[in-house]
C-alpha cells in the first residue's frame, strides 16, 4: 500500500518514498519538489491511482496479517 503526498509524492511508509525521515519514516520534506512536510492525501496503488473499496480492504488485511492483528 501507497501514501500520496499533496504535492502528489509517495512518502510515509511507501516503500518508494520521495520524502526524508523526520519524526516518523517519510514525513519530513520531499526530495522530487519544493514540499517541506509530507501530507497524506490518500492510500494508493504504485501507480498512484485509487484502489476500490475492494482492493484496500485486501490490502489493509495484508497489513494486519503481518503485523499480527488477525
């Protein structure tokens, strides 16, 4: 799972992330543009295009499962 950035970035715990570690992994300024704090706008896929409800759900579950929630 993908985290945008309003200035439309991967960044927190993206595994292609364009934004520096500061306080928490991602968050801190982008290194593609002038943004100085990454802002999650929306989860995405690579592609930065929506998931369906569907899908995140999938993904979320994904998340969980390895982190041991379920």
């Amino acid at each position: 799972m993908y985290e945008l950035c309003e200035c439309k970035h991967f960044g927190g715990m993206s595994p292609n992330s364009s934004h520096v570690d500061k306080i928490q992994a991602g968050h801190g300024a982008c290194s593609e543009c002038d943004c100085r704090q990454f802002t999650w706008v929306k989860f995405c896929n690579a592609d930065g295009e929506d998931y369906s409800d569907k899908e995140l759900k999938i993904e979320i579950n994904k998340i969980k499962i390895k982190n041991g929630v379920i």
